[in-house]
C-alpha cells in the first residue's frame, strides 16, 4: 500500500506533514502548515487541462463500497454499513459502552474474514483482551497500543486494515510531548488519521469521550472532519445508538441496544421495551407514535400540573423543545379553553428519551389536558400529529407507518390528523377540540 502523501508543509520550518495541521508539529507554528506547493514549475494557463462537467446520470463511480457491520441495528444508523476509507466518530459519556460495542463489531469484521484493529490508547492490550473474552471476541482482532498519531496514520496506510477503531481520539498526539485531548491535539489528528484511512480505504471509527458539562475538548471539535457522527446515549434503561451527521446515508437514524453481561444486544421492539412500565389509567400519560430518524417509536408523554406558588408559575419540559411546549401551551389556553393560569407544568419524554418530531405536539397537548381536567386516557390509545397556532391538526411523515406501529403494539384506537391509512383503529381528528372530543367524548 501507498505511504502516507506528504503533501502539506510548515511555511515556518518546512517540515512535511501528511494533513492540514492547524499547528506545525515540529515548530509548533500556528497555522504556517498549508497544501504543499507541486513539484512542477507554475503552468501558464495554456497549459491547464481543460475542465469538463458531466450529467449526474454519468456519473457510474459512486466511491461508496458498503461492507455490513454485522449489527442491523448499527447498520440501519450507518445506512447500510461502513463504507471503506470513511472516518466515523462515536461520541458519548464515558461508560455508555462505546469499547464494547465497537469490539463486537470488530469481531463482527474479523468473522467475517476482515482484518479489523483496535487501537487502544486507554486501556492495555491485556485489558482488552479481558473485555474481549467476555465477549466472546474472535483471537483474529488485533489491538495495537499507542497513543501516536503519525505512527497510527502510518500503520494505516502501510497495512490497510479493513476496519481501524481508535479509542480514544482523547489519548492522540501529534507533537511531541503535547498534553492529550487538547482541542488542537484532538482535532489534529483526527485530520491525519482520517487522511490516511482515505487513502488506504480503510474504515476508521474514532471513539470520543463527551460528558454532560462538555469540560473535555472532543466531539464538537472533530465533528466537521469526520464523515459520520454517532451518538450513543442511555435512555429508558437502554443505550440507542443515533445518527447525528452522515455523509453517505440518512441522519436521524436510531438503533436500540440492551447491555448484558454478554455486551450490547439489539432490542427488536423498542417501542414495547420503552412502554413496559407504562402507569396505564393515569391522567397526564399518552402514547405518541413517534418518529426517529424514519423509524415509528411509540414513547410515552407524561405532563403534570399543580397550583403555582409563584407568581410566574413554572414551565418544566425535558425531552422536548421547551419553546415548542410553550407554544402548545397557549394553544391549549386559546383555543381549547383549557386554564393553565396559575399552574404550574411539567411535561416529560419518559425514560429520558429525546424527541424532535412535532408529530409529538398532539401527544404534549393531550398529556397536558388530561393532567389539567384529571381525566386518564383509555388504555390502548395513542396519538400523532402536528399542532398549528390555530388548535388545527397537521400531518406528519409516515403516518401511516405510525399507526402501523401502534397497532403493531397493542392499541386498538390511534387518532391523529389526516394520512394515517385505512386501519380500522385510525380516527383522523381536524384539531384539537376534536381531537379531545374524540379521546374523551363530548363534554
Ligand atoms: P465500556 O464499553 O467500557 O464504555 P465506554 O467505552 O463508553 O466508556 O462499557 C461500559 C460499561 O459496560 C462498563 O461499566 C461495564 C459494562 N459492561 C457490561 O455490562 N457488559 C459487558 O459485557 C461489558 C463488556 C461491559
Ligand atoms: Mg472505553
């Protein structure tokens, strides 16, 4: 295999390095090293070979060879699995279970037949061997300790593995002596090492720690060079693995996990573990058929008034957009006559999971009434829908897909706007009063 390209120099010092450093590693300079200028003397534009443009539908090479994962459920956030010479990075909080997963699925490539590398910079061969064997990992993985960011790039382009994990990108260094996990040393190397991945065609997946007072440089820093950003978060009791950015497939994707003794293991029906300890009868509980990425999720919506002792009474949302929530609120009080004057509201995405999708707006406003008017939903219903400033309902993605789902678990009465299909269980609603009329009856 080809070495690494040295085609950027330091404009200080002249020291070659094989990636746009933001600092020269061997001057320490910032921002001297630049593009290296071509061998050949400067052309006259006689010389230039004349540029053509081409018909997307000519377009044959489409430079994305996909290799399976050998998880569905990562494949699904990858769209499709990992493509060769692409540098993912897999950000969440330290002990989420970024090694574990990412040793399965080097086991997963070495079964296959794919040479597959840790490169473990945290923790010691020996420590990964532990973990591997717990695992059940194939001998056929290899580790590789160091914390060197040349000598990995190097590594890579001279032996090409199919599949290179880094963990962390928080223990590199390009420079000599340099502290590790400084913004720069961060952003740095991942520059280099995802530099080098592309021209071997390896698939480099970066780990990066991220903690909730974001006080180590990472993630954010190394978001823009990367091709793929991961997430991985706790939610409910369960770890879901979510597309952040993609470059090569949709963004939004959601893949479910459970942590077992025997590592992460997909959770077929989410939507049935994120319900199971559903207080059902209770007012201020709705089901909504949510959407994650393309993915119909239903998640339980939880609201919960009480008199204010204040005289701004407070507004407590988690899960949600609070300005969204705020919105519905005044909906609520305008055009379902509903008082919320003096109340105190909390809203709630149960399980600590996060939603984007105003399909969960109608959910928001019927937690919310149930909560103000004490009056429990009947079991087995779920709702869907946008809400509009006139208490009118809109139609979401998918809606047909949605019911589905719910249907699929259990409710027999899903009532959201237009566009939820044909099934019997589906009542399209036009707003909210009707919405409210349907799931309670007329007052
Ligand atoms: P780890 O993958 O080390 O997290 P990260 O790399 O994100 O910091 O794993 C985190 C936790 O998972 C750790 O506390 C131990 C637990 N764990 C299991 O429950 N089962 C297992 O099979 C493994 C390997 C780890
Ligand atoms: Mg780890």
């Amino acid at each position: 295999m080809a070495r690494v390209t040295t085609s950027y120099v330091c404009g200080a010092c002249g020291a070659h390095s094989p990636g746009p450093l933001g600092r020269c590693p061997r001057c320490g300079a910032w921002g001297t090293v630049t593009a290296a200028a071509p061998e050949a003397a400067p052309r006259g534009p006689a010389a230039a070979a004349p540029a053509t443009a081409m018909r997307l539908g000519d377009v044959t090479d489409l430079g994305v060879a996909r290799l399976p994962s050998g998880l569905d459920e990562v494949d699904r956030v990858l769209g499709g699995g990992w493509v060769a010479g692409a540098a993912v990075l897999l950000a969440g909080e330290p002990g989420i279970g970024k090694s574990t997963l990412l040793l399965q699925l080097a086991d997963a490539a070495a079964r296959a037949g794919r040479r597959a590398v840790v490169v473990c910079g945290e923790e010691s061969p020996g420590q990964v061997k532990l973990r591997a064997v717990r695992l059940g990992v194939a001998d056929a993985v290899e580790v590789l300790r160091s914390t060197d960011a040349y000598a990995i790039a190097d590594f890579l382009a001279t032996e090409a593995p199919a599949l290179a994990i880094i963990d962390s990108i928080q223990t590199l260094t390009v420079e000599d002596g340099a502290a590790p996990g400084s913004l720069t040393q961060v952003r740095d190397a991942t520059a280099l090492l995802s530099q080098a991945a592309k021209s071997s065609g390896s698939t480099l997946v970066l780990i990066g720690h991220v903690t909730k007072q974001g006080a180590i440089a990472g993630p954010k820093v190394v978001e823009h060079i990367v091709d793929a950003t991961l997430a991985l978060e706790s939610a409910a009791g369960f770890r879901v693995l979510r597309g952040i950015k993609n470059r090569f497939g949709p963004a939004g994707e959601v893949g479910v996990f459970e942590m077992t003794d025997a590592g992460l293991r997909p959770v077929a029906n989410p939507s049935d573990a994120f319900l199971a300890e559903r207080p059902v009868g209770v007012p201020g509980s709705v089901v909504v058929a949510a959407l994650e990425g393309q993915r119909p999720l239903l998640v339980e919506v939880q609201a919960l008034a009480s008199a204010s002792p204040f005289a701004t009474p407070r507004r407590v949302v988690q899960g949600l957009d609070p300005r969204r929530v705020d919105l519905l609120l005044a909906v609520l009080e305008r055009r379902a006559d509903l008082p919320l004057a003096g109340l105190d509201v909390f809203v709630n995405v149960a399980g600590g999971l996060r939603l984007t999708d105003t399909g969960a707006d109608l959910a928001v406003a019927t937690a919310v009434a149930s909560a103000v008017t004490n009056r429990p939903l009947a079991a087995g219903t779920a709702v869907f829908g946008e809400v509009g400033l006139a208490g009118e309902l809109r139609s979401v993605a998918q809606g047909v897909r949605r019911t589905a789902e719910a249907v699929r678990a259990g409710h027999r009465d899903v009532v959201g706007p237009r566009g939820g299909g044909d099934a019997p269980t589906w009542r399209a609603v036009g707003d909210l009063a009707a919405a409210f009329a349907a799931l309670w009856g007329r007052p």
